[in-house]
C-alpha cells in the first residue's frame, strides 16, 4: 500500500481475487480459446441464445478444466435453476429448484458435491450427505429470506400460536430448520401446508408465500413470519397491469414468492420447476416470468420458438457463484460447508419429512 493512502475496505478481497488467478494461472491455462469452444459445441448448443460467441470462447477454459476436475475429485454439480448459463448448461450434473435438488442430494453417490446456489442449498445437501463433502463455490452467497429468520423467531411464534406445526421453506438455516416441524418448498407449500393436521399452521419465512398458500388452502389459518425475497418482493400489480397494456398478448408468468396482489394479476404462479413446466406445456408465443434473470436464459435454447421478455430481477446472491469460483473450490477443496451434528440430525426430519410427504403425494 502506498504511504499515506488509506487502504479500502475492499483492498483485502481484490488482494485474494489476484491470488486466486494467479494460482488457477499456475495449474490451468485458462486463456480465451476458440480452439476449446469448438470442441465444447455440444454444450455450447445448451445456451447459445444468450450466451454470444466470445463470452463462450472466454468460458470454454473454465468449463473444460472443471469437468476435468470433476472426474478426479468424484464430484457432482448441483445448480439451481437461478444459475447462469454457463453454469447451468455448462457445468452442472443436476439442475432444479430447491426441492429437486433436495430430492437429488439423498441420491448423489460421488464423494463431493459442489453447491451452486446460495449457503442454505449447501447446508441442505450437508444436511441430507453427512458423511460426504459438500462445497459451495462461495460461502457469502446467502439469502436475504432466510437471514430474515431465527430460531428464536420460531419459537416467538410458537409461543403466540400453542400447538401450530412450523413449516418452514427450505429457505432458511440448519438451525431454523432444526426448529421446524416440516420444511417446504415453493413447489410442495400447498401440500405440505393442507396434510398439516391442526386448524393453524405457522409458515416461516416467507410472507408472500404463506399468503398465496393461504388462498390454495382456504380450509386451514395460516399465520406468517415477516420476511421476503429481494428479488420478488420488488414486483408491484402496477408492473404487471404496465406491461400487460404495452404488450397484452404477453403470457404474465409469476413466483409465488411475489406479493398476493402480484400473483393475481398474473396468468400463471409456480414455482421454478413449475414455470419451466408450464411454459413447456403451454409454449406461449410470448412470455414474461416475473422471478430471477437466469430463469428465462436458462430455458430459451430448449424453446426456441417462445420469446422471453422482460422485466425481471437479478439476485446478487447468486450471481457470486461463478465459474472461477467452481473452479477455485474444486481445486483447492476449500469452502466445505459444515453443520453441527446435532443440529444437522433434528434438521434432517424437518427436511426428510417434506420429502416423504412429497413423494407420497406425488404417488
């Protein structure tokens, strides 16, 4: 650091970003290669709606070195749906919403696997493989939604709601999830929420959602924590209406994490895997989903014939997952995720439960 100058808050992490390179720079040639893009054209194919020529020329090193790597290290990739292409398309052994890849995760054989996705994915994947290696590329990718959430919070609610089951989404902490009953997933919420067998249940975190399940399951009295997602609490109704009225023969595609007054002005709400299978079924001429960026470039090669517009939200936690990243945690083995043992044991039957409970109803 040079006299005199005060070094920014930022310095130290720029610092390990140039240490980072430099030691993939040792071991990889990671140059921009057409010569490596050409040869990866099968995965090119995946994405090459949004994602141009040169980026690929720039991301086929990367590409190339992780499925290397994956091999030696008996690793899999599980990517969320929210991941980038490159990543989704390029990389990942199993791609899904939360409850896909939860489901997954209790099948994986290999020795390590890498989360791409945010931190309570990972812990999840530890939650479900105790015994296995669980990386996430890396470890200040969060959640806003489950941060919102204690265990403290859930015991604040069960003590104003004696006797209520807490189903809390997969969005959250081991240790909120250890102090649930059942987790659940925008996918199953409804579900999970109706086998419940009391009059009221508590839904944690999500607001938003427990306010649209409540609407599926008029039967039950469903009571909420106060938290959001960043990304589909900033939609308004007035966004929808606005577009609609510029573009009215748009199909208006909304995640149940959206504001009520949101859903209802949309023609459909589901979850991720939802939404990919409805715009599959229905294949709209044009379609608006109203969730995250990467959704709609994750699923535009598949259905060439449909046209995704926007708007959307981008969320900054999973944009910090990147393919250096990948790369960086496969090769050093560094961001393995723990959970404490006991916590992980009373979080796995808050986990194993939904999922039971999912495969039950799906028979």
């Amino acid at each position: 650091m040079l006299d005199g100058l005060k070094q920014p808050e930022e310095f130290p992490l720029l610092l390990d970003q140039i240490a980072l390179r430099a030691e993939l720079a040792d071991h990889y040639d990671l140059s921009p290669s057409i010569e490596i893009a050409e040869a990866n054209a099968h995965l090119y194919a995946r994405m090459k709606r949004t994602v141009a020529p040169p980026d690929w020329a720039v991301f086929a090193p990367y590409v190339a070195a992780i499925n290397r790597l994956k091999a030696e290290r008996s690793a899999v990739i599980l990517a969320h749906n929210y991941m980038t292409p490159e990543i989704y398309h390029g990389i990942a052994d199993v791609v899904g919403d939360s409850l896909q890849l939860a489901i997954e995760a209790t099948r994986v054989e290999a020795d390590v696997i890498v989360q791409c996705g945010v931190h309570f994915m990972a812990e999840t994947s530890k939650i479900l493989n105790p015994a296995k290696t669980v990386l996430i590329p890396d470890p200040e990718a969060g959640c806003s939604l489950a941060e919102s959430i204690t265990p403290e919070g859930i015991a604040e609610m069960r003590a104003r709601f004696p006797g209520a089951p807490v189903v809390s989404y997969v969005n959250t902490t081991a240790e909120v999830k250890a102090a649930s009953d059942i987790c659940c997933t925008s996918s199953n919420a409804a579900h999970i929420v109706a086998a419940q067998e009391a009059d009221t249940v508590i839904m944690t975190p999500d607001k938003y959602l427990a306010q649209n399940v409540a609407k599926q399951v008029p039967g039950k009295r469903i009571v909420w924590w106060d938290g959001a997602c960043i990304v589909h609490e900033r939609f308004t109704a007035q966004d929808l209406r606005d577009f609609r009225s510029w573009n009215p023969e748009t199909r208006i595609i909304a995640h149940p994490e959206c504001p009520p007054e949101v859903v209802a002005e949309a023609d459909f709400s589901g979850s991720t895997s939802g939404i990919i299978d409805y715009v599959e079924r229905e294949r709209p001429a044009k379609a608006m989903l109203v969730t995250e960026c990467s959704m709609a470039a994750n699923i535009s090669d598949a259905l060439p014939e449909i046209d995704f517009v926007g708007p959307c939200n981008m969320c900054p936690y999973m944009k910090k997952i990147t393919l250096e990243k990948v790369l960086w945690s496969l090769h050093t083995m560094q961001g393995a995720v723990e959970v404490d043992p006991e916590i992980a044991t009373k979080a796995r039957v808050a986990v194993q439960r939904m999922i039971d409970l999912s495969r039950k109803l799906a028979a």
